[in-house]
C-alpha cells in the first residue's frame, strides 16, 4: 500500500467554494485526514488561503512553465494547464502525485486506493471516458467529438489529430502518477508541442492522450466510478445506502464525482431515485459532498 503520496489540484477565488467542497470530502473522512495536500494558487483571497492553511494545504503559485505564443493574454488559471506535468518540482520529495480537479469531489475512498494501487509499478492511473451509460457515446456523439476532435486537430494537426480521435478520451482531470516515473517529461513535452500550435483550453488533455497512446507512457485505465463526469451521464441516488451510484444495473457507488463543463454551475441536477417510496422518480438534488 502506498502511503507516501500528496494529493494535489488547485484554483481561484471564482471556484473556491467547489475547491472547499473537493477538499472537505477528503478531509473529513478518516483516510484522508493526515493526506498531504498540494493547492496550485490562481488567484485567491487572503481568506480562502488562511482557510486552505487551517486544513493542512501547502499552497504554491505557479509560474509559466513553457513557453508559447501569446501566454501574456491568457488568464492565470491557465497554467494549471502547463503546470500539471511539473507536480513534481513545485511539491517535491513525495514517491506518488494523485492529481483531481477542484471540481471534483471524493464519495469512496476505494477510488483513491485504486488510483494508488494502479500507479504503483509506475503506470499512469486514470480514466477513460467510455462508459455503457455516457451520452456521449450515442445521441450526443457529434457533439462531444466535434469538440474534442477539433481540440486535437488544433494541438497536432490533421493526420495526427484524426487518429488520436479514434481512441476513447481520458480525462486528465483525475490520475495517479509517482514521482520518479519518465512520464512527467513526456507529456510536459506533448504539453509544450501542443501549446506551440493552440491555446485551446483542451490542449494540455490532449498532449496527456497523445503521450500514452503515442508516445509510450504505460497507462493503467481504470474504470468510470474512478472519475465519474456527470455531464455525459446523470448519477442516481441510491435511497437505502445514501451515496450517488452509477445510472444502470448494478448501480455500483461511484467514488469520484467530477462535475464537468455545465454541471459544475447548476445549483440542483435531475437524478433519477433507486429504492425507497420514490424509487425510479426523478428528483433535482444537489450533487455536492454532504448536501
């Protein structure tokens, strides 16, 4: 079991309460009470930086860790983008990084183990997003590869672009990666590839699938209820064991609940009851930890 890792991720005082809300799930269970924690600082308050201080968090602003053309009008929040691949240097002498978004929020811990137990021979531990219940594997296809596609198309060019676009994405919003392993420098290096072309925001996701499926990064997949995004794919609440699970049979708890792109806006979502005099009824609940 690996014990000696930190957890890391990061934000500004525009997502500061879904931060709040990614690091109290982990905080306030007992696994992960004494975990180390690393917070990229893009802009917060003197407030929420004493609060991040009051749990523990080891806060670092980052720099611009490659350089590309027209960087200077970018928002700081987007070097989030090229410091990911760098963990390592701005929060060093840990033996794994486990990186999640801040709008992400631990359920199960059995999520994080598996993160750690599938890093551990150094393989990259993330998520696809390929799932039997994901829209955007049927009504929603064009539009979710119209997006992504282009993205890739943009960061690599034509023929490249198009064959990494046959490959299921993985998120990079959520994975395991231990310190010494040669792939920090490979995807820094996609990183920096991709941002020479395009400051697409979905750039630096895309340099991460360009490294395992290209570049040789040995990635350890893991599946969805690792880094569940709700966007392609409503949860539904089981009424009896109290947890968000995943929409079809066997309903298994999700363990990571990542709100992408819109659903990290809405104050309620429909979510279809399992068990319970509502069963099967759908009833707009908030998708947050503890509410």
């Amino acid at each position: 079991m690996i014990t000696d890792f930190i957890l890391c991720t990061g934000g500004d005082a525009k997502y500061f309460e879904l931060l709040q809300n990614c690091l109290r799930s982990i905080r306030e269970r007992p696994e992960g009470r004494t975990v180390a924690l690393g917070v990229f600082d893009f802009g917060f308050t003197d407030e929420q930086r004493a609060w991040l201080r009051s749990i523990g968090a080891s806060i670092v602003t980052p720099k611009w860790d490659i350089d590309f053309p027209g960087r200077e009008k970018l928002p700081d929040y987007y070097k989030a983008l090229t410091a990911r691949p760098f963990l390592r240097q701005y929060f060093p002498g840990h033996d794994t990084y486990l990186w999640i978004d801040a709008d992400a929020w631990v359920q199960d811990w059995a999520a994080i183990d598996l993160l750690l137990r599938a890093s551990a021979d150094g393989s990259l531990a993330c998520v696809p997003e390929i799932d039997r219940s994901y829209r955007c594997y049927f009504h929603a296809w064009d539009e979710f590869h119209g997006v992504i596609d282009a993205s890739y198309v943009e960061a690599f060019g034509e023929k490249l672009g198009t064959e990494l676009a046959r490959h299921p994405l993985i998120n990079s919003g959520v994975f395991a990666l231990k310190g010494n392993s040669p792939s920090w420098a490979i995807w820094a290096q996609a990183v920096k590839e991709g941002f020479a072309n395009t400051t697409n925001f979905l750039t630096e996701q895309a340099a991460f699938n360009l490294a395992i499926y290209r570049r040789g990064v040995k990635a350890h997949f893991l599946p969805t209820w690792c880094n569940w995004a709700v966007h392609h794919a409503m949860p539904c609440w089981d009424v009896t064991r109290a947890c968000f699970v995943e929409p079809l049979l066997p309903h298994h708890k999700l363990g990571i609940l990542h709100l992408t792109i819109y659903t990290k806006h809405e104050k309620t979502l429909p979510i279809r009851q399992v068990g319970g005099e509502w069963d099967g009824q759908v009833k707009d609940m908030r998708v947050r930890f503890k509410e």
